[in-house]
C-alpha cells in the first residue's frame, strides 16, 4: 500500500505529534507498506485564518500522485484530517481543542479572547460534525479523545493506544530522593500545582523539572514561585533534556508527577510505567486516568496544591508501597499490549 | 440562555432606552441570564435591580467576558452618538440585531463622517449596498449636492447595520419581505413589546380625560423631535383652521432646532396656544398623557420602524393622527387618523375638525388602539427572541463561509482569468458549503 499520513502542525515547533508521525511512518514502513508523511503549516491566529486553512485542506488532491494511487491516507490533526481521500482513515490525536474543551479554560482558551471567535468556534465545530463521517474508520489517541468526540461532535470511535518512542530502551533503577516531572513548561501541564504543592509537603519532597518553557515568561513565573516560597533547595529545572537523560531519570525517580488538564494521552503516563514507576496524576488529568489505578498504579489527587502535596507525602513515606505501584504499573503496560503493530494493523485494514 | 444586551438605557434620551429596554428588559431577565453592556455615563440606578448592567470601551470591548455569552443582542437605533459604540462593536462579535430604524443613512453619515472621520468607509457601505449610483450618491452628499432625506429614502443603509449579523429583527412586518431579500442573515418581524396598564389604572385615565372633555383640547408631540416628526406642518395645519383656539399644541421632547421651531410659533401667530416643554421627565410623562386629547405621531420621511411611543399613546387610550407611511401604514383602520404625506396639512386640518365636530369618536380610536397592545405582550416577544437566537446560532457558521467565500472570489480574481477559475470556483463553493451546511452540496441546494 501507498500511505499518506497527513497531519499538520506549527514550522519550527517539534513536539509529541510530530514524534507520532515519524514513529506511526516507521511503523508502517515496517509493515511492509510505502508511507510518507504530508505535514501541513497550521496557523491559528488570527482566527479569521482557520477557516481559510480548512478551505485549503478541502482543496487537496491526494488521491493520486504522477499517476500513482494513494491506497489509504491517515489523517491526524486539526485540520488536516479534513483533506478528502476515499479511502481515508482518522486517527484522531485531538481536535482543535480551544473550539472545544479548552473554549472557556483560563489559561489554554485562545479564540474566547477574539471577537470572532464564537463564530470561528461554530464553524470548527459544523465542519468537524460533517466532514469527519466521511473517513472510512474512525480512531482516536485515548479513550479520553473518544469521549470528547462523541460529546461534542456526537461521533463514535475507537481508541487505539500505542506505544512512547523507543519504548523498550526504558529502564528501572533504583529510586532516589526526587520526584521527576517531564512535560513543556505551560500553565495546561500545571508545573505551578506541583511548585505549590511542594510548599505544603511535610516531607522534604524534591522534584526535578525537564522540558522547555513554550514561553519565556511561564518559566520565569516558576522560578519566581520556587524563589517566593523558598523552596530553591527542593527543585531542580533541568531544561530540554536527551532521550538518555529522560530515561535515566525516570529510572531513578521515587516516581512520576504529572497533573496535567484534560491530557488527551500522556505518554509520560506510559513511560514512568515502562520504567517501572508510580504516578501521581490529578482526577481532571483526562489521559493518564486510562491508565493510572489509583493506589495501585499510583495515586490519583485532586487538582489542589493540598491533596498533590498529600499524594506526595504518602510516596515519599512509604518507599515500598511506591516500589510496588511502580511494578504493577510495569504490568499493567504489559497487559494492555500497546504496539505498532496493532495500530497499524487497524488503521489499514 | 446568557445574553449581552447592547442598548440604550435609561436615562437616555431615546425611545429605545426609556419605553423598549424599559417594557422588555423585566420579561427577558426574568427567564435569562442578561447582562445589559453600555457605554453611557450614567444608567438609572433602578435599572440594576432588573438586569445586571456593565460598562465597555466601544474601543476595548471586553471580549473574553462576551463570548461567555451564548448571543449577543444589539439594538440599534438612528442616533449616532447614542449607537455608534455598539454598532462598532457589533461589526466586529456577530449577533442579533434588532433594527428600532429601517433607514439608517443618517446614522451612518453620522457615525463615518462627522465621528469616526472615514469618508472612504462610508463611500465604500454605499457602493456595497447600491454599487455605482450609491458610490456617486455618497460624494455628492458630501459636497452637499444630495439632501439627507433624499438619501435616506434612497439609500438607507439597512444592511450594512446587519453586516455580519447572526440574524436580524424587524417590529415591521410590511418591512419584512424586503428585508428579507436584501439581508444576508435570518430575519424576523416581532411585535414591539409592551406591558400595558392594568384596567383600573385605565380607567381612571379615561374617567380624567371625559371629565375634562371640553375645549381647549390638548394636543400632544411627543418624543425625539427630528425634522421627520412634521412639526412644521402640524403648526402650519393649526395655524390655518379658524378653529384654532379650541385647541393646546403641548410639544414634549428635544427639538432637532428649537430657535427655528420658536421663530414659526411666532410667525404663524401661535405663541398662546404652542408650549415647548422640552424633553419630560419620566414623572411627568403620565400627568400629560392621561390629560391629553390627541397625539399627533408623524413621520416623513418614516425610518420604517415601529413606534414605541404610539404604543404609549394606545396604552393611555389616546387617539391618534399618523402618517400613512413605513410600519404606521400597516396599522389596523379605525386604531389611527392616517394622514397623507402628499396631503400633510389638509389632512391634519381636516382630522382636527373632525375631532372638533365629534370627539367621541376620537376617544373610540384610542380605545381601540388599545386593544392592539394586546398582541405585544413582551413574554411572547422573549419566547419569539430567544427561538429566533437558537436558530440563528445554529447557521453561524455561515457567517465565516460567507468572508471565505468573499477572499476566494476576490483572491482569484487578482491572478485567474475568469475563464480559467469557474472550476475552482464552483469546487471552493462546494467546499465551503459542506463545511458550514454539514450537508454535501448539490445542484438543487
């Protein structure tokens, strides 16, 4: 088969999405079939502009190249997955989230601020009620992605999970006295929860921050809190860290903190597992509840500085109950039999 | 359903303000969460224990705190400095706009000449609604070569008010089949609201009124008195029947020119029977209805929209004199005393003796005006508004589709021969109407 995975993203933005791409070509390359991948610039602002790149979206011809048939196209993203092909397939990461569940947030909610954008928001929405049904199959990152299209757009579709880049490279050592926290720096993963929840910890709790800042100032608001509440002493930012690094520290974390909202996966979720570690998430984290059983796999706290800083007290206590989870999440990952294979034995089928 | 009412309120001087947001706003707040947006400097503080009301900068416009809201409402009305701050920021947040005038060219002139200073902006809304002639119309109005009631007759800029518009509302139902021709939005045509008197009030207004039946009769004008309301010709008609002392002229609102106004009392000899008392405190207002006799309420040119003030005038029972023109043309015979436009004051001298020979029958008008109320009961308006919002927010993807569809045709213009884009016009069309519709297009769409 010739397969086309069209997605569409930010030039110079390399992120968790792009990683998918490359990894689902791979996948599929591996499997026997051609595959390439058509990502599409994607602006959204201002958000008169969306509908012009829609428009532009429908406009494709990817049905064929040089004569050649595209067998099945795999659509990803917002709004590359509106391009039309019959033989299209969706595997929905998430749709234009701020025209959804991120409408009203008071950090991630972007069109709200634009005059425009309740009618941008509608035309989003009519477009995605419409224009999705024409795929052949429909699939999504996470249950949580499912369940947020058939809320708003009233579509049924199957999660397919698959597995973090390089999965089997991840690695348990023994833990040390940190707590490890991987995301890019915003307000939506909420770094700023677990700052202050480590001011209300009893224990000496330590966390080590890695990723980048998607703005300067949100890193510095961190640092400025850390320095606030004087716990200069107890974090650690880290900054863009390698693969190897990142693996290395989940390998030697106590275990993972990762209170996002409304995550639509969370492979920080899957990785902390592959490296046989607990999970601290929130109730509102969305993704990581598929796959964190709390007191089992972790410990699922509500989304306040008092209750994450209890989930970590507890951890930090108790380094043997943190050691079982961290096996049982191991297992749990097991159980699940997340693989490319699956996925792309679905998505060609 | 969370709504931002964008109106005048009271204490405006507008009719909008002191009879529409006044009769309506009570029924809309009582089944909906409404925040009333202004601009003005000061709102009656009664008004808060109806409605929330919060303040914005036409120029700032709280954006985030709008689009909380499931539609925004603006009414929009004739008076440039009263509507020009949510007119502004209607055109950029779609919403409903309910249309208190049909003809809005003296609005715009006011608003794109003298206040925001964009002659080219006012150019360009004439040449969009009437291309080359309102193009030439707009400069000549400029030099002062076209009077501004020619062009509003000619050219009333209804639509560029609805620019961009989820939907559209017209208290004219003779308006309605044009409207709904020109506009690019839903349109609809509701009943002007209106709370009236309970009986025994009404009563008691009309126990007043035979008592005090006798000459001299008063005679009402009431309102925003712009040139259009026919003063001049209401003075000429007075002046001109032997009759004349039988009658008081009590002329109750600001003058659009008072000295002109004061110079024809005293050149047609009425200065004993003409009073200018200015624009009335609401107090006041009932003390001069409930006394008066007859209300004269004309318009030419008419700005085609409902009145609230006959309204009024029906809810006290007052007979009344109206122009046989725009929405008064469509009130039901025997509730009004029609005067012709061609024949202003031969129509007006003849109702006045007419009222003279049998003023009973005068009073049997106004009762049977009063009746009519009974269709705008401002509960049903509410059921009738808020249907009207859900539909049109159904259909606001539209609105992008429309901009889109506008860049595309004006984009491919620039570098694509027309023979050479029809077929990528006809599949951009097609495109754009699935994606707004939810529907694939088809030849019959």
């Amino acid at each position: 088969m010739k397969v086309l995975i069209l997605t569409s993203g930010v030039p110079f933005i390399r992120g968790g999405a792009e990683i998918l791409a490359e990894s689902l070509r791979d996948a599929v390359c591996v499997a026997g079939h051609q595959a390439e991948i058509v990502a599409l610039p994607f602006q959204s602002c201002p958000p008169s502009r969306i509908s012009e790149q829609m428009l532009a979206c429908r406009l494709l011809d990817v049905t064929e190249t040089c004569g050649v048939r595209i067998d099945r196209v795999i659509g990803l993203k917002f709004p590359a997955y509106l391009v039309p092909h019959p033989h299209k397939v969706i595997w929905l990461l998430h749709q234009h989230r701020t025209a959804y569940e991120f409408w009203d947030h008071p950090a991630a909610g972007d069109l709200i601020h634009y005059p425009e954008g309740p009618v941008v928001r509608d035309a989003i929405r009519q477009a995605d009620r419409a224009l999705i049904p024409e795929a052949e199959a429909i699939y999504t990152l996470s249950a949580n992605v499912s369940a947020r299209l058939r809320r708003f757009s009233g579509i049924d579709a199957e999660p397919l999970y698959n597995p973090p880049a390089s999965a089997m490279l991840f690695y348990k050592d023994s833990a040390k006295d940190y707590f490890f926290f991987p995301s890019r720096i915003n307000p939506v993963k909420r770094q700023w929860l677990a700052v202050q929840a480590l001011a209300l910890c009893r224990e000496p709790v330590r966390v080590r921050f890695a990723g980048e800042a998607d703005h300067e100032a949100q890193r510095a608001e961190c640092v400025r809190s850390v320095r606030e509440l004087r716990l200069g002493d107890r974090v650690e930012w880290l900054g863009m860290v390698s693969e190897q690094q990142k693996r290395d520290e989940y390998a030697n974390s106590l275990g993972v903190v990762f209170p996002p909202v409304d995550e639509d996966y969370g492979y920080v979720t899957l990785e902390a597992m592959l490296s046989s570690k607990p999970v601290i998430t929130c109730a509102d984290s969305g993704g990581p509840l598929e796959f964190v059983v709390d007191r089992v796999t972790g410990l699922v706290a509500d989304p306040t500085p008092e209750s994450l800083a209890q989930a970590m007290d507890t951890l930090w206590a108790d380094r043997r109950s943190a050691t079982a989870m961290g096996e049982a999440g191991r297992a749990r990952y097991a159980d699940l039999k997340i693989s490319w294979e699956t996925v792309v034995e679905n998505l060609l089928r | 359903m969370k709504i931002n009412w964008f109106s005048p309120l009271p204490p405006a001087r507008s009719g909008i303000a002191q009879n529409f947001a006044r009769q309506l706003l009570p029924a809309l707040a009582g089944r909906h969460d409404v925040i009333a947006w202004t601009d003005q400097d000061q709102v009656a503080p009664e008004l808060s224990q109806i409605v929330r009301v919060a303040r914005y900068q036409p120029n700032n416009p709280p954006w985030r705190k709008l689009n909380e809201a499931d539609v925004s409402v603006y009414n929009l009305g004739n008076h440039g400095l009263i509507h020009g701050g949510m007119w502004n920021v209607s055109q950029r947040h779609a919403g409903i706009v309910i249309l208190h005038d049909l003809c809005l060219h003296d609005f715009f002139a006011m608003v794109l000449l003298r206040i925001l200073e964009k002659p080219d902006a006012y150019i360009a809304a004439l040449e969009r609604w009437y291309g080359e002639d309102g193009r030439r119309a707009g400069e000549a109005f400029r030099k002062g070569g076209i009077s501004p009631e020619c062009m509003t007759q000619e050219f009333p800029l209804t639509g560029e008010a609805t620019r961009g518009a989820l939907g559209a509302i017209t208290h004219s139902r003779r308006a309605l089949a044009d409207l709904k021709e020109t506009l690019a939005c839903p349109v609809i045509a509701l009943e002007h609201p209106y709370v009236a008197a309970d009986e025994s009030r009404h009563h008691q207004w009309l126990a007043a009124r035979t008592a005090a039946a006798r000459p001299p009769y008063r005679l009402v004008v009431f309102g925003y008195l712009s040139r259009n309301r026919r003063l001049e010709a209401v003075l000429e008609a007075l002046a001109g029947i032997p009759e004349r002392e039988q009658f008081r002229l009590d002329v109750c609102g600001e003058l659009w020119d008072e000295g002109h106004i004061r110079t024809q009392i005293e050149r047609l000899g009425l200065g004993s029977l003409v009073k200018l008392s200015g624009f009335l405190p609401e107090s006041l207002v009932e003390q001069k209805l409930s006394t008066a006799d007859l209300a004269i309420n004309l318009r030419f040119p008419s700005m085609g929209e409902a009145s609230g003030s006959q309204l009024q005038f029906w809810d006290y029972g007052l007979p009344t004199l109206v122009t046989r023109t725009g929405w008064y043309a469509s009130l039901p015979e025997g509730t009004a005393a029609f005067v012709r436009p061609e024949y202003e004051i031969e129509d007006i001298k003849a109702h006045l003796g007419a009222f003279l020979a049998n003023p009973g029958a005068f009073r049997a008008m106004g009762e049977r005006g009063r009746q009519v109320l009974k269709s705008h009961d401002p509960e049903k308006y509410v059921n009738a508004l808020t249907g009207f919002a859900s539909l049109a927010l159904e259909l606001s993807p539209r609105i992008p589709a429309l901009e889109l569809a506008g860049r595309v045709g004006s984009d491919l213009a620039q570098w694509l021969h027309p023979a050479a884009s029809a077929y990528l016009l006809e599949r951009a069309s097609r495109e754009i109407f699935t994606m707004c519709e939810g529907k694939s297009h088809d030849r019959n769409s």
